[in-house]
C-alpha cells in the first residue's frame, strides 16, 4: 500500500509525463516523404525519444531530476497509463462485429504471420550472426509474455533459450513501438497492403506495439480509423487466444527441427540449470 501511494504522490515522474505530452502533442504528426510512401513521426515517437533523454540509464545527467525511484515507478504505471486505451478498443469491438467477422480467415490465419520470426530472423541469427541455442529463444516468436511463459516452463529462463527470449523482449519493449509505427506508416502511404491486412497485423499480442501501430494507420488513413481499431483490436485478442498454442505446438518445435537442420545440434539445456 505504501508503495503504491509512492508512485501516486511521485509527482516528479508526473510532471515529467506532462510536459513530454504537452510538447509531443504540440510538435503533432509530420510526414516525411521517401519516395515509395511517407513516414509519418507522431507524437508517441516524440514522446519515446524524450522519454529516453530524461532517463538516468542511458544520460546519466538526466539523475539530476529523474532518480532512480522515479524510473522504478514507470514501469507499473505503464500499465495503468494504456488501460484507457485498450478499454476504448472494446467498446470498437462490438459495433464492429460485422466487420469483424466479414473479415474471416483471414482474421484467424492472421495469426501464422507470426511464424515470419522463424522464417526471416532465424537463419540470420544461426547462419550469419552464429548464435547459440539463444537463437530459438529469441527468434520462435515475437518475444512477449507468453512467449517468455512457454521459454521459461520447457527450459528456464538462466538457460541460453531464455537468454534469447529475454534479449528480444527488451529490445522490443525499448524499440518496438517506435519500430511499428516506423513501418506502419511508410506500409499505408505506400498502397502495397490493404489496410484491412495491416490493421490485423497490428495485434500481435502487445498493447504498446498495438497502439503504435494503429495510431500510424489511423493518422495515414484517418477515414477508416474505426475499422482499423475494430481489426487491430480483434487480431489482439485472437493472438492473444491462440498464440501461445502456435507457439508451443507449431513454432518451438519448427525452430527446434531449423536449430538440427542447420547444423547445430548442442545440447538441449534443461529447466533449472
């Protein structure tokens, strides 16, 4: 209880989350031009970047208003900060179920794009990179929670698996929001994909990529803002749903079978060790 009263009087790490809205907000969405589409810079990428500027781990000049404590009560707020967010995706949901379910299989095969990780990452990560048996850890999926769960229950997470699902998930925490909303919105202007299959690809099991991701699609094509949070919202759940048994019946054991094929065959470490 005390500490929860810590983190809600922490009115340093508040106004700090004010200002770098107030600022990002005001900067508002640009739109580059790179030829085949536009990148479009919003707020939340203004937001990330001086989120790291004020954080004491990576500018140690930041500690003089940022302390150590006020980093640690971030993190659960985190949380808190993007409930708002997922609640106002179930209130699209609904009104949209039509769309939705017009959307079909292609709303549920959504979920093999997944396995693009092990299609496109591995072999670099095995062949090019020469990794360990960390390379299954980090490249059987998109390294989030239930992924780590899956990694941590077969081989512990002080096993080189679990090195690798653990290095993927903080890469992905600190860049992957500013990476999603990168190609989000450079894939939208460019007109290669429908907007339907990007907004499905926008849940992958992750709030924060999620929102990234649909608010790149959002502000590019602002008209089919609704659908694309209705499909985003759903593809979400659905991976969410189903995910972790694509993970443990299909993309573990593919990665395990790749890991031999290739010519690695080290010895498989055990839970615990």
């Amino acid at each position: 209880m005390q500490r929860t009263m810590d983190i809600v009087l922490d009115w340093r790490l508040h106004i700090s989350v004010l200002i770098i809205t107030i600022m990002s907000e005001l900067i508002g969405v640009i739109a580059i031009p790179i030829g085949i589409g536009s990148i479009l810079l919003l707020p939340l990428l203004y937001a990330f970047i001086l989120g790291l500027i004020i954080n004491p781990n990576v500018i140690k000049g930041a500690g003089v208003w940022i302390k150590d404590n006020d980093v640690k009560a971030a993190s659960p707020l985190i949380v808190i900060a993007i409930m708002p967010f997922i609640a106002k995706f179930g209130t699209i949901i609904g009104p949209s179920m039509e769309q939705i379910i017009d959307a079909g299989p292609a709303l549920l095969l959504q979920e093999l794009g997944n396995l693009g990780t092990i299609i496109i990452a591995f072999p670099v990560a095995v062949l090019v990179l020469r990794m360990g048996r960390e390379s299954i850890g980090a490249c059987f999926s998109v390294a989030r929670e239930p992924n780590i769960a899956i990694i941590a229950d077969k081989y512990g997470l002080k096993s080189q698996e679990g090195a690798g699902v653990m290095g993927v998930y903080v890469i992905g925490t600190l860049f992957g929001t500013f990476i999603f909303a990168i190609l989000a919105s450079v894939l939208a202007t460019t007109g290669a994909f429908s907007v339907e299959a990007l907004a499905m690809a926008c849940g992958i099991g992750s709030g924060s990529m999620m929102a990234a991701c649909t608010g790149a699609l959002a502000s590019a094509i602002p008209e089919m803002k609704e659908q694309i949070l209705a499909l985003a919202g759903a593809s979400n759940v659905l991976t969410y749903a189903t995910g972790i048994y694509l993970g443990i019946f299909v993309a573990l054991p593919l990665t395990e079978k790749l890991y031999d094929l290739l010519g690695r065959k080290d010895a498989v470490t055990k839970v615990g060790e």
